[in-house]
C-alpha cells in the first residue's frame, strides 16, 4: 500500500523556503557588512575629499547598502540556478530580513533615539537604494532561472545526441552479430553435406584383377 503525503507537508514546504529566504538575506547582509567596511576603511580618504555633501553622501550610501545592491542580486542569481526560486517572494523577502536585522543592529547601538530622528537626505536614499536592490535581486533570479533552463535544454541535447549515437553503434553491433551468424550457420551446413558425398566402406564394388578370397575355389562341371 503506497504512503501518501502528511497533510504537514505544504506547510513544511513552506517553512524550508521562509528559512532559505531568511537565511539569503542574513548571508548577504554579513557578506555585504564585511565588503563595506573594508571598502570603507579604504576609501575613507577620498569619499572625505569629495567637493560637496551632495557627492559624498549618495557615495556612503552605496558603500553602507553594498549588502542588498550587489551581494544579494550574485546570491539570488546563484541560488536561481540551483533551486527553482519565486522571483519576487525570494527578492522581496530577503531583503527585508536583510533589513529587520540592520534595523535591529541600529536599535541595539542606539536604541529607540536612533530609530526615532527624523527624515533626510541620506535616509531617502536608502531607502531608494532598497528598492534598488530588490530591482535588482529579482532580475538577478529571473537571468539565474533563465542560465539554468538553458544548461539544462543544452545537457538534454546532448544526452539525446549521445543516446542516439548509442542506437547506431548498437544497429551497427546487431547487424554485425546477424551477419556472423549467418556466415557460421552456412559454414555448419557445408560440414554434413561435404562428409556425405564420400566413399562408404562395403557399398563399393572390388576392384578387377583383385585375388578372391582363399576358400572359394570355383566349381567345374562334372564330365
């Protein structure tokens, strides 16, 4: 009796894909951070030199937000190409558990006062910089379904060329295999017919002048 499905499982489903989308956006954030500050560290210098608050501004920006303009679209595209991913349920979702945890980080280091200050420029960009990076990520998913179909129809075609090419040398293999067993079976049928057209011993007549056996001394008619 085969087994059926728990009821369980499309809610199990459902699990396993909230934690892999959860788990995306964590990776990229911890990727993104490490990335950040050591490109930050680098560049300290000259986004400082920059003319205008208008120029260095948008700059840190990008460098703070790294996480979910870069490191998240090259997750969710590798990712695409493994797993079958919902476009934008998976960009959506990571992003904002990326940015529940950089919320929860700033409410840690500056607690309700940091998520409480007022709106300007550089928040107006990041938030632009957000959506950005959804854009982004769900782009990113839909190329990455994109590669995988077309490895995998490349991967069909030449399974398909390597069973055909299998088939022919198979034919080819058979057709050998036929024509030696008719050549052995005409071989076996020569063998009796050449060993019947010989000689049989005591059918054959003797030959003339041949001395008749001792005994047999041929009869004269009485004078």
């Amino acid at each position: 009796m085969s087994s059926k499905p728990g009821v369980l499982e499309p809610l199990r489903v459902r699990v396993r894909r909230f934690q892999f989308i959860v788990g995306l956006g964590f990776l990229s954030l911890v990727v993104g951070a490490m990335l950040s500050v050591s490109l930050v560290l680098r560049l300290h210098a000259r986004v400082n030199a920059l003319p205008s608050d208008l120029l260095r501004i948008p700059v840190a920006v990008v460098l703070e937000d790294l996480w979910v303009l870069a490191v998240l679209p090259v997750l969710c595209y590798g990712a695409a190409r493994i797993v079958a991913l919902r476009t934008w349920t998976t960009a959506v979702g990571a992003a904002l558990s990326g940015g529940v945890f950089v919320i929860a980080l700033n409410f840690v280091r500056d607690g309700f006062e940091g998520l409480a200050t007022g709106w300007s420029f550089a928040s107006a960009l990041r938030v632009v910089a957000f959506v950005g990076g959804i854009l982004l990520s769900a782009r990113a998913i839909r190329a990455g379904r994109a590669a995988a179909e077309k490895g995998s129809a490349e991967a069909e075609a030449k399974a398909a060329a390597r069973k055909s090419e299998y088939d022919e040398f198979l034919k080819a293999a058979e057709a050998g295999g036929a024509r030696l067993e008719q050549r052995e079976g005409g071989a076996a049928a020569e063998a009796p017919a050449a060993s019947g057209s010989g000689p049989v011993a005591g059918d054959s007549a003797a030959p003339e002048g041949s001395a008749s056996p001792p005994g047999d001394v041929p009869k004269t008619p009485a004078a």
